[in-house]
C-alpha cells in the first residue's frame, strides 16, 4: 500500500513550486528525521517516508530533466544516510546543511 503523505503537493501544487523551494522543502524534512534519529523510531520512519515522496515528487517533475542525476544522487545520499551505510561518508547533519541552502534561496526569492 502506498501511503501519500503530502495530498495536496502530490495532487499537483508540487509542481507549481521552484526548484529552489521544491529542495527547500526537502530539506526540511531530512532536518526532522536527522532529529529524530536515535529518538523517536515510528516519527523517524514517517519522516523518512515523506521526505521519500517530495524527492520522488521532484523526480518525477519534468522541468527538472538535466538536473534529475543530482537530485537522484542526493536521494541516494539521503538514502545511505538514513541506513547508516558508510560507504559515502555523508550525514543527515551533512545534507541537512546541504539543503538549508535551497531554503534559504528559496525564501530570498519569495521576498
């Protein structure tokens, strides 16, 4: 069964978001699972699985087609992250830094 966490996004508003705010708000949802890391383990698999979906979403977004290598590379990133996998060296802190750079951008162009 596949559960859709962000109704309203998946329905199409998603797509209506830049790229800059589209990763901005990725971002905040690796910034909770990296907090409920080692917490709170049914909260940390949720956010897990949305902050899964807003990538999936972003993915699946046809503007970004020359851009799909490094948002599919940061998912992978995110994904050994999650696993605790060694094997990139990459942390939740790490791609929580990464990302707060998209908001940030994102807000200034809200502005």
């Amino acid at each position: 069964m596949n559960i859709v966490f962000h109704k309203e996004l998946a329905k199409g508003r998603w797509r209506t978001f830049s790229l800059m705010n589209q990763l901005g708000n990725i971002g905040s949802e690796v910034g909770r699972v990296a907090l409920l890391q080692g917490k709170d383990e049914r909260q940390f698999v949720y956010a897990v699985e949305r902050a899964l979906e807003l990538f999936d979403m972003t993915l699946a977004d046809i503007r970004w087609r020359g851009r799909l290598r490094e948002i599919a590379r940061a998912r992978e990133l995110f994904c050994a992250a999650v696993l605790g996998s060694k094997e990139y060296a990459t942390t939740l802190k790490d791609l929580d830094q990464y990302f707060l750079s998209f908001a940030f951008a994102a807000r200034k162009d809200l502005a």
